[in-house]
C-alpha cells in the first residue's frame, strides 16, 4: 500500500466521530496548556497516561498530538499579549508579538501567529507522510547490533540535548538506566534490584514513574517556589484581528523559511524546537526590507519563529515513530505511552500497527484546522484562565495525579513510588537535573540489554561486531559526535566572546 492510500485510510479512521472528538478534545486542552506558564504539554500528558489503561491506543494517541500541537499553537497568545511565553519554543515570539500589541496591532500578531501555525504544522505533516516510510525502509535492514547502537544514540541524544548540562543529563540517564533493570532478568528469570518486594518483579510502572517526575514533581516545585509568577500588564485585544495586504506579503515567505527550518531541524536526534526558532527569527531580521523594525514590532519576527515552532513539532514525531528516538520532553512522555500499550516503536511500528500510526498522521492535518478555529475566536478566553489561583493549580495536579495511578491499578504501592518519584522529580528540578532521560532510560535498559545480548550471541562474543557492521559503527559514531562536539562548541563560543 502506498503512503497516500494509506493516509486516505488513515482519514477514514481520524475522521470516525469517536476518534474526531478525542482529537477535538486534544487540541482545546493542548491550546490551554500551551496558554498556561509552566504548565507544557510534555505534564499534560504526564498526566493523562493512566488513561492509557481505559481508552483505546488510536484514540489516545490522537488525543495525544492534539495536546501537542495545540500547545505550540497557544504559547503565541500569552507571548504576544503577556510576554510570557508559555513554552520555551515561544520565546522569539514573545520579542516582537508583544511590541506589536503595545501597538494595537495584538489582532495582526495573534493572526500571523495562527496562520503561520496551520501553514507550517501542515507542511510538516506532509514531509512526515511522504518521509517517514522511507526512514523506515532504511531501518529494516537492522540487526541486533544496528538495534542496540540506535539506542545508544538515543540514550545519549536525550542525556545531551534536554537540559543546560550534559553531566546532569548523563547523570539522570544512568539513574533510569539502573532503574530499568529492576525486575525479573529476562534471559535468566533472576529477580534484581527488587529488594523483596513482590510489586517490583514486573519492573517500575513507566506511567508511575512518568507522573510522578513530571507531574507531581513539577507541581511540588511550584509551591515550593512560593510566589505567583509576575505575568505583567494583559493587553486588551481590540479591533481587526485580520491582517492587511501587506501584512500578507510580509508574512507568507518567513511562514515557507520557518517551515523549512523548523522540521529538518526538529527530526534530527539532536533537534528540538529552540533552535530552528532562534535560526528563523535571525534570518527574517537579515532578509527583511524593514530590519529598522525589529525590536519594536516587525510582523515577520511572529511569523517566522512561529511556524518554525509547529514545523519542529511535526518534525519530532518522524524520529519518535520510525525509530524510537524521542528528542524532547514530550516524545519521551509519548514513548512511555506506546510502552503502557506493549507498542514498541521503529521500523516495524509502520508495519504491525499500521492503522494507528496513519490514523495518528491524518489527524495532525485535521489537528490543525481545528486549532486555526479555536485560536483566533477564544483569545478572550484563553486570557482569563490567568487568572487561576497558582495552588489551586498545584493542588489540582497532585490530586489528578494520585486518583489516576490508584485507579489505574487499585495499588496503594503505585501511589507510594508515585510520591517517591513526585520527590526525586522536585529534586531534579530544585538543582536543574532534566527528567525526560530518566524516563527514556527506564524505557529503552531492558530493549537495550535485550539487543546487545542478542547482538553477543549472534557474534559469539565478539564485542567488535557493533563497531565492525558498517551500520551500528556509523550510529555509534554519531553517539561519540554528540558527546563530544557540544563541550568544544561551547570552549569555541567562549573563546570568542574573550
């Protein structure tokens, strides 16, 4: 089957009422959260794993990209209007969306914004529909040893790229990493690391672990910082919210360039959001007829950054689903949904859950639609959730928290290392230890010690067999890239601020 007989299958699913209403419900919720300071999509969905346990894998996960999506599309409106972006993606935005709306012109931002969103979000879903099967054909010739070196990369690719340090990242790997090996041995049957306890024979629950670190960590350490965060002066949004011909002509060409850095950028094992953001809104300002502009309201620096942003986001699930690597927070929260199924993503995700994966696929190009719809008419809306009490917030979150992990398996353990994990998430985010390699660590250890066992076996003990196939050494050697060239570009970067 074709990709485009395929996607038009997928449709047939995305557009199923049940299936539209999960997606319908994504994108409201995601655009809440990316409104909301401090609350991203990657606690969302946090979350709402236990539900995994209830709701269909095709319907969670299009719900899933909804909240994704949509918070890339609502971090605009609290940029442009508070200047206070509700994802760290937003922040380019944030520079000159809200010098426009001291201008009176909140409704242009908050249009190009939108518009630029669809237009990117939908020239990223079209580059994942028509590249995303060839990365997979590429993939099925792994091995064991291919398998395992892929993992490395992954391991090393989150443990570099999320977080200001890489020491703290490495650091919160080997912690998941040990974490995973708890349970049974699966060559052997040997428990390990289980200390007694019969609940543990089974390993740590990833949706346990996963809410409590972002979750009720992330909640604990908003109370601990004790203060309502100081969101500044909300501008009225008055007038036209349409943009004018010429606000058009501006705006059109950095929405195509945003594209075009954002989802190459966000599909690389080391990409994320942030970059191709910084990159589009530099460019803009060195191709634009008005460089005079910038810094006090030049419509092309909303334009740009913002498409990149959802761009990025399309971008990000093409290495999440044809090869398990997920490369930010929200990936790796998602990986540990497709683990609570039993689904094991790669290359063979296209073959043995095809009808999910296409459903998941077309409902990002409705995704979209909807969430052009329900951004522009709820800004009002969106502003007035501000004003939510901070604790209630909080207490909100840890109470969603508990009652999902207790009801997800009626075990009172569960809620127990739900608070554990809840203390160690605070922890991590007290001394700015990312949490997304954990997770990915305790996913990815026993796929990794399955692999690399396989891969010994094959070999008959020959360590070299992952540096000797063409394919595990040139992973393998992009492992060591990342590892390395991060700490001499930032020796090259000082150097030349000396």
């Amino acid at each position: 089957m074709s990709s485009v007989d395929a996607l038009l299958a997928g449709f047939g699913n995305a557009l199923q009422p049940a299936t539209l209403m999960w997606g319908f419900a994504g994108c409201f919720v995601g655009t809440l959260v990316g409104v909301l300071p401090g609350i991203g999509p990657a606690l969302t969905i946090a979350l709402l794993l236990p539900l995994t346990y209830h709701v269909p894998a095709t319907s969670m996960f299009v719900m899933f990209a909804g909240i994704y999506y949509g918070a890339a599309y609502g971090g605009s409106t609290t940029s442009i209007l508070i200047k206070t972006p509700g994802e760290a993606s937003s922040m380019m935005t944030a520079l000159e969306g809200h010098k426009m709306a001291r201008q009176g012109r909140a409704g242009q931002a908050l249009a190009t914004a939108a518009i630029g969103s669809f237009v990117a979000g939908t020239i990223g879903t079209v580059a994942l529909t028509f590249f995303a099967p060839m990365v997979v054909e590429a993939a099925l010739a792994f091995g064991p040893a291919e398998y395992f070196s892929l993992m490395v990369l992954s391991l090393v690719a989150v443990s570099a790229v999320l977080g200001n340090s890489m020491l703290r990242g490495l650091l919160a790997l080997a912690v998941g990493l040990l974490l995973g090996l708890v349970g049974l041995d699966l060559q052997t049957g040997q428990p390990r690391f289980t200390f007694g306890q019969a609940q543990l024979l089974d390993g740590i629950e990833v949706t346990v672990a996963a809410v409590g670190l972002f979750a009720v960590g992330e909640a604990l350490y908003l109370a601990w910082q004790g203060r309502e965060a100081k969101t500044g002066e909300v501008l009225k949004v008055s007038g036209s919210l349409w943009m004018s011909r010429q606000d058009w002509a501006r705006s059109w060409k950095p929405w195509l360039r945003g594209s075009l850095f954002g989802f190459p950028i966000g599909a690389l094992p080391a990409g994320g959001a942030e970059l191709p953001t910084l990159l589009s809104y530099y460019t803009e300002k060195k191709l634009s007829s008005h460089p005079e502009e910038f810094g006090h309201g030049a419509i092309e620096g909303v334009a740009g950054p913002e498409a990149a942003n959802n761009a990025a986001a399309a971008g990000v699930l093409m290495p999440l689903l044809t090869l398990g690597i997920p490369t930010s927070a929200t990936a790796a929260i998602m990986l540990s949904a497709f683990e609570g199924y039993g689904i094991q993503t790669g290359p063979q995700l296209f073959a043995s859950q095809s009808s999910l994966v296409w459903t998941l696929i077309a409902s990002l190009f409705i995704g979209n639609v909807i969430l052009l719809v329900l951004n522009l008419p709820l800004v009002g809306l969106w502003v007035k959730l501000l004003k939510i009490p901070p604790p209630w917030l909080y207490a909100g979150i840890i109470v969603v928290s508990t009652a999902g992990v207790y009801g997800a398996g009626n075990s009172v353990f569960n809620v127990g290392l739900l608070y554990a994990f809840g203390l160690v998430g605070y922890a991590m985010r007290r001394f700015d230890f990312p949490a997304a390699p954990l997770i990915v660590g305790l996913i990815l250890a026993p796929m990794a010690e399955q692999s690399m066992r396989q891969a010994l076996t094959i070999s008959m003990g020959d360590w070299s067999t992952f540096v000797t196939r063409p394919l595990s050494g040139a992973i393998l050697a992009v492992a060591a890239l990342l590892l390395i060239a991060p700490p001499l570009w930032r020796a090259g970067w000082r150097k030349r601020a000396a």
